[in-house]
C-alpha cells in the first residue's frame, strides 16, 4: 500500500468522508485506466489527443477526472490505444 492508499484507508473512518469518496469512484476508475492503458502504450497526451482525434483539452479533462466524461470522447481514446470501450452493470452495494 502507498501513503496515499493509507491516508485514505485512515479519512475514510469518517463516514462523510467516505460517501463522498466513493461518489467519485468511478471517476477514478475510468481516469485511472485511460491513464495507465496511455502509459502503456507510449504515448504522451498530446499524442494520444492527435491520434484519438480529440481536441488536448478534452483529453486532459479527461485524464484529471474534471466534469463528466464523455463517451464518445472515451470511445475515441480507447479506440486509439488498440482498446475497446465497455460498460458494465455489476451487482454490489451503490458508491
């Protein structure tokens, strides 16, 4: 675990802080994997936006997690990366 995984293992205690957190969950998740699958595949931002064919600044909203994503704008990444998109409903207790 790093530092960070526990400073939030330590917040999440609180459970105002914990709601909040997990409301932000899947925005990490899909920040986190654009992140990781751009990494992978060697490419910088800009790259990833020219090949993609979205604009930088669409891609950096995308890569902070600000605002909503939005699909078409995650299709054309993945795409970009050798990927494909997919949405799953899973069961589990709601974030």
């Amino acid at each position: 675990m790093s530092d960070l995984d526990d400073l939030i293992s330590e917040l999440e205690i609180d459970p105002l802080f914990a709601a909040e957190y997990g409301k932000l969950r899947l925005r990490r998740d899909i920040t986190g994997s654009l992140v990781s699958a751009r990494r992978k595949a060697g490419l910088t931002q800009e790259e990833l936006s020219q090949k993609a064919g979205i604009s930088l600044h669409r891609n950096l909203s995308l890569e902070s997690g600000r605002g909503s994503p939005d699909m078409r704008d995650l299709r054309r990444a993945a795409e970009a990366l050798n990927l494909r998109l997919r949405i799953a409903l899973i069961p589990g207790k709601a974030a």
